[in-house]
C-alpha cells in the first residue's frame, strides 16, 4: 500500500507566502498611517526634549586624593624589636585603602560635617540647614507636626545637644547623604592609580564646593587622630613594660648584692648556683630594658614626626560645569518611544476593527 501525504486543512502554520503578505500588509498599514506617527512622534520629542531643558543642573564638587605611603602606624613595626608582640600589630587585616573609603562615607565623618559652618550664597549657617533648604525639605515637613519649621542651632553642634524634633530632622538628611539611594556624596578608589574620588553633587554650587572641603577636612583630622592616637597608646604601654623591666632588675640586682654580701666572698657549691642564677637573670634583664629604651625613643620619634596621611591632587573651586539632561538624546528618544507606541495602538485599532 502506498504511504500517501494527508493534508490537513486546518493548519496554522503560515506558509512563506502568507509571511510575505502580511509584512506587504504592515508596510501599507505603516503608509497609510505615516502622517499619524509622525504627529506622534512629534509630540513625543517635544516632551522628551522639554524634560531635558527642564532639569535642573547638578554640580559636583570633586577632590581627588592619594593615602601617603609612609605613615606612623603601620611601618614603624618593623623597625621595632623584642617588643612589637607585646604592643600589638598594625590593627587588624582590613586594608588601609578599604578602611578609609569606608570612612569617607561614615555617618560619623558626615555627621560631623554636617554641623560645620560653611558660606553658601554670602550666608554663614550649619550645612545641615543649608542643604534642608536646597532640598526643599521645609516644603515636604509643611504638615508634618513635628519636623514643620525645625531649626538647627549654631550652639549645638552634637548629637547629643539636639532635641527630638532636631534628632528626627537629622536622621531623614542623614540618610539622604549615606542611605543606601544616597546619591549626593560619592566615594570612589581607582586601584590602578590609588587616587581616592570625594564627590558632593547638589543643585546649589555653592554647596556642593563648601561642604566637599568639610568633608574632606574632617576625613583627613580623623585619619590623623588615629594616627596619633595610636602611636601615643604604643607609647603608654612600652613606658609601662620599661617601669615593669625597671623595677625587676632593680630587684635582681639588690638580691644580688645581699647574697655576696652574706657570704662574704666565701662560696659555697650551693651559693655559686644562685649566685650565677641572678647573674644570668640580671643580663637578660639589662638586655630587655635596653631594647625597651630604644623602642620607646622609636615610637616618641615617630610620635613626633607624624603628618597627615592624605595628599590632595585635585580640589574643587568655582565655577563648575553642571551636569544636565542631554536635549538630543532625550529628544530622540521621545521620538522613537511615541512613534513606536503610536503605531502599535493604531495597530491594534484596526486589528480590533477588523473583528468586528
């Protein structure tokens, strides 16, 4: 029996020249509806290009810094001897490169900036009032009963001084600064060049110039308060593992003394094996406090020779480009996104159109 072909009348599958067909149908749809698109798309440029023209221009205020290489803390424990286990490492195994961009974006270097006073606009006051007013803060806290006309003071620069509705005030900017959103302070590390990048970027130029150098000044006085923090708490404990040397060899050397001084220069086997005892035990004890001494000159050396472990190479300075919406782009893209849209609803009208 012969195997025949059997043609099912109901295929949905289209055929290449049903393809054809209906692309030649969406080319005529296409001309049929050109002035209708362009009108669309017309529109849809004008809108894109006046929410370019209509954005408001941001200017960031940038500083770009380097880490000195040499610093107090962690290259002066090579140099010391016997004692450096005892005084301890360099402080953990974070990198000093990881720690200070996490400084730089900490809520205790940005708090405190906060409570600077800087010149915006030929007006002195807190960064902090500044910025509610350049964000429009005061708009937004209108019916809020707690936050409406709050107010910092000049006088209260903690924390701790501000009162409830000033605490509340302070955490909402606070997290404008640092949350995770946060897009007014960046913070950047190029591990090629090692050049740390601070950015402030607000709408007010003024701002953004001032409260960069707060910040960076503020970054560069803690790094260097713990520096010198640190090296002074070295110092504190060597002078005390010096008085703790000091005070037993002080004690060997008069038991020495006593036992010569019994026997009368006259030694027995017994009195030799003690006497050598406290020889031996004074020697090790002469040699531990010098080695003391000298590690403690190191670390008041160092101590005093200590500098700021931040070098800027770059600082912000008036006037700045501002960044904005390109006018092009977001034309073009209006243009694009209404023809598109345009065309599938006219599409989709006469599809509707058709069935019924």
């Amino acid at each position: 029996m012969e195997n025949r072909e059997i043609i099912d009348p109901n295929n949905d599958e289209l055929s290449l020249k049903e393809i054809i067909q209906k692309i030649i149908g969406l080319v005529t749809f296409f001309k049929l509806q050109f002035w209708k698109l362009l009108i669309f798309s017309i529109i849809g440029g004008g809108i894109g290009f006046w929410l370019a023209y209509s954005s408001t221009p941001i200017y960031s205020a940038r500083t770009k810094f380097l880490m000195k290489e040499s610093g107090g803390g962690s290259s002066l424990m090579s140099s010391l001897g016997s004692l450096g286990s005892l005084i301890g490492g360099a402080g953990g195994t974070a990198s000093p490169l990881d720690r200070t961009l996490a400084i730089m974006g900490s809520e205790k270097i940005v708090g405190d900036a906060l409570f600077k006073k800087i010149f915006v606009e030929g007006k002195l006051d807190l960064a902090i009032n500044h910025l509610i007013e350049i964000q429009e803060l005061r708009k937004l806290w209108e019916k809020d009963t707690v936050l409406n006309g709050v107010q910092f003071l000049q006088n209260r620069t903690t924390k701790e001084s501000l009162n409830f509705k000033q605490r509340k005030a302070y955490k909402i900017v606070i997290n404008l600064l640092i949350g995770e959103k946060a897009t007014i302070i960046g913070k950047i590390f190029d591990k090629k060049s090692g050049v740390f990048d601070l950015t402030v970027n607000t709408k007010n130029e003024d701002f953004s110039i001032e409260f960069n150098k707060v910040l960076y000044n503020e970054l560069e006085m803690f790094m260097y308060n713990q520096s010198t923090n640190s090296s002074g708490k070295n110092i504190e404990i060597i002078a005390s593992k010096l008085d703790s040397i000091k005070t037993e060899l002080n004690g060997v050397q008069n038991a020495l003394a006593r036992n010569t001084d019994r026997t009368l220069g006259l030694l027995m086997q017994e009195d030799k094996v003690d006497q050598k005892k406290l020889m031996m035990k004074e020697q090790m004890l002469t040699i531990m406090y010098g080695e003391a001494q000298k590690n403690l000159e190191t670390f008041k050396f160092v101590n005093e020779s200590i500098n700021k472990g931040l070098e800027v190479i770059q600082t912000p300075f008036s006037p700045i480009q501002p960044s904005s919406k390109s006018k092009v782009k977001f034309t073009l893209i209006g243009f694009l996104a209404s023809g598109i849209l345009g065309f599938g609803l006219l599409f989709i009208k006469k599809w509707v159109n058709d069935l019924l």
